[in-house]
C-alpha cells in the first residue's frame, strides 16, 4: 500500500497505483495515466480478493473521497500506516533503521470526527468525490461523532449555502456550525450557534462562535474554524506521546511552535519552567491566550509565523506540529537555532517528516524513535509523533 491511499500492482514491471485495490490481490484495471516507470489505473474488478477485504459500512464509500480504506479492517490499516511511515523514513529521509514503532489506535472505528467540512449539494452537506470535484449529497457518514452526526440530520435544507463546517466537543457536548454563504431561513431554529468568519474574525449569526473541548482535563476554547485536532482521543494520545518524548523538567524552556489553540503548551508542556509559543493564525492565537489565562497556565504568546516571529530566545525543548508541508528548511533553522536538546515532531504527512528528518539529521539532531497514531480510521491519513536528539 502507497503513501496516498492506492495500492501498488505491476504490468510487466511497471508500478500501478490502483485505487480501492488491497495488497495480495490480482485486478483488472484501465490505465488511466502512463508514464516512463509507472502508471496509475482505474479499478474494474477484483479477480481474486485478499482475505483481508470486508464489506464497507458506509453506502457512500467507493463513490465519496471521504474515505479510503473501508474495505479493510482498522488492524490491518494500521499495519499498512505503520510501513507507510516506515518506507517514506527510509526512501525519502534515507534512514535505513527507523525505530518506528507499532500503529496507535486511539478512540473507535468509527464515530471519531469532531469537526467535518462540507460543501453543499442539492441542498445537502456534500464531500467530493474520490479524484474528482463532483460532489457527493450524503444522507449518512459514519465517521461522524454522535454529535456532528445528530447535526448532520437536523440541518435540513441547506440550499442558499456554499460551504458548511460542523464542529463538536466530544468530551462536553458543545456543537457549532459556521457558515459560508447566505444563510437559510432554517438556521435560526438550530439547536446549536450558528457563525461566519470574515477578514479572519468570527461574526456570530446566533449564539457565541465558539465551542469548548477537555483534552487531558484541560478545557480549550475553539473560536469557529480555528485548527483544533479534529479526533478528541487522537489528541489526548498525542498530547501523551509528545510528553513521553520531552520529558520536561522545571530547567526546561519549551518552544511550541505552530502551537494553535495551546493543545501541546497546555497539557505536555507544563512540567517546564518556561513555555514560548508561536501561532500565525489569528483565530487560533486568541484562543491560546485566551486559554492560557483560563487554566491558569502561564504561556508567552507570539502571533507570528515560526520562521520570522522568534529571535533573541534561547529553548532547551521544542514541540512543533507544521502543515502538511512540513517543516521545511527555513523551520528546521528557526527550530534548532539555540540548540534544543530534543523535538517532538507532530507530522500529519510522512512524506513530510522524511524529508525533514533529513534536514534535522544535518542540523545534528538524529531520528530517536517514531510512533505512527491512526487518528483517521477509513482513510490512509496518519498523524506521527517522532522524537529528535540533539546528537
């Protein structure tokens, strides 16, 4: 199985990315896209299936790009996130002997989404279509939590709408809906707030726009579409992981970068002295000053981007969690400036956090260990948390 969700065939040699297919079976396919030492193929039936295969929950899969991996069970998805994380480490970061560590599995199969983006279509919450922009009506999504999911049926009628996001707290309950879009007549009599988001400020349209969510018994704030985890359990797991791998001490300063609401300053951060974190977005930057005051938890707050927002400090420890583009040369050298003796990297792609550990290995710091968390069952997404020492 490939990093991007497609499983790996071969016609005479050649790679085929095969979309909905699993490892061990023989297909037939159409080659859609060739090139020199691969190609990439449309699946057209299965002619002799992986024991591994079973049957989809939901009715939407294979049509919905929702999902990927419904067709297997989540030990084996983690199995093939595991040698996903493994095989990127080895051929993209070139370190043959990866200590990474077996598939966390936090929180159910199924249920897990706190937060889901939907376009609109025949006045329905939509996804796009796998490898198309086609949209999808959905009437079901089981990867709903029972709160998005009870949102999702009460919503009705969304037609005068663009875009909606769902969000909920899956440890207190709170729901709220932000909008893009004109707004049906029908939303005045949601049971949950309703809000926008203009020239990046938050516009109630009714009740506050905001939600609140507990990780490690610390309540966090979440201001409309500000970044927040979007797995209650997967954050409470990687909070745990990040604090296994700094092993914070009151000598400690701690860096955390691309820091969001404050889930990692909040939670693994406090057995250090002193916490610095860095947030470029604004939504998400007064959230966390917002709840650093709330906890009771003193964190210096910078609202800047990490590569140009911090000079003059020195931390012994950093926690980062970059975008999907990772970290990049500019963020390794603002990161590893002062000398940390150690980073816990948050990396939501593997091809990422390859080629930054290369980067890092350059700048003296040498892959400790990496633990892939499969907060995203169903789909080929993987969160990992790896462990950087200064060598």
């Amino acid at each position: 199985m490939a990093h991007g969700g497609e499983a790996v065939g071969r016609i005479g040699g050649k790679a085929v990315f095969v979309d909905g297919a699993l490892p061990g079976e023989t297909v037939v396919v159409d080659i859609l896209e060739e090139r020199g030492s691969w190609a990439r193929a449309m699946l057209v039936s299965v002619v002799g299936a992986s024991p591994e295969r079973i049957e989809p929950l939901c009715g939407h899969f294979g049509h919905c790009g929702g999902c990927q991996w419904q067709f297997a069970s989540r030990e084996t998805q983690a199995e093939w996130k595991h040698d996903v994380v493994a095989g990127q480490l080895q051929h993209l970061g070139r370190i043959i002997d990866a200590d990474v560590r077996p598939t966390l599995k936090p929180g159910p199969d199924f249920g897990y989404r706190n937060r889901m983006d939907f376009r609109v279509e025949r006045g329905r919450p939509a996804l796009y279509r796998r490898r198309s922009k086609e949209r999808e009506a959905l009437d079901e999504c089981p990867i709903l939590s029972d709160e998005l999911a009870s949102m999702l049926d009460e919503v009705g009628d969304l037609t005068p709408l663009d875009r909606i996001t769902l969000r909920a707290g899956s440890n207190t309950g709170d729901r709220l809906a932000i909008v893009s879009g004109e707004v049906p007549e029908e939303a005045g009599g949601w049971s949950f707030p309703v809000c926008r988001v203009r020239r990046g400020r938050a516009e109630p349209i009714h009740g506050a726009p905001y939600l609140t969510e507990k990780v490690g018994g610390t309540t966090f704030r979440v201001t409309a579409s500000a970044f927040f985890q979007n797995n209650t359990a997967g954050a409470e797991a990687l909070a745990d992981l990040v604090g296994e791998a700094l092993q914070l001490t009151e000598e400690d300063t701690l860096l955390d970068a691309y820091a969001g609401g404050g889930l990692f300053a909040l939670t693994s951060g406090r057995g250090a002295g002193r916490v610095l974190a860095i947030e470029s977005a604004g939504l998400a930057a007064a959230d966390l000053a917002y709840n650093s005051r709330n906890v009771g938890v003193e964190v210096e707050v910078v609202a800047a981007s990490v590569e140009t927002g911090i000079g003059g400090e020195n931390w012994t420890a950093v926690v980062c969690d970059p975008p999907r583009t990772g970290l990049g040369a500019a963020g390794v050298e603002a990161l590893v400036g002062p000398g940390p003796r150690v980073i816990a990297y948050v990396a939501c792609d593997p091809a990422s956090l390859a080629r930054d550990a290369r980067l890092l290995r350059q700048a003296g710091y040498d892959l400790d260990y990496a633990v892939p968390v499969d907060m995203f069952p169903q789909t080929f997404h993987i969160e990992t948390v790896a462990r950087f020492q200064l060598r």
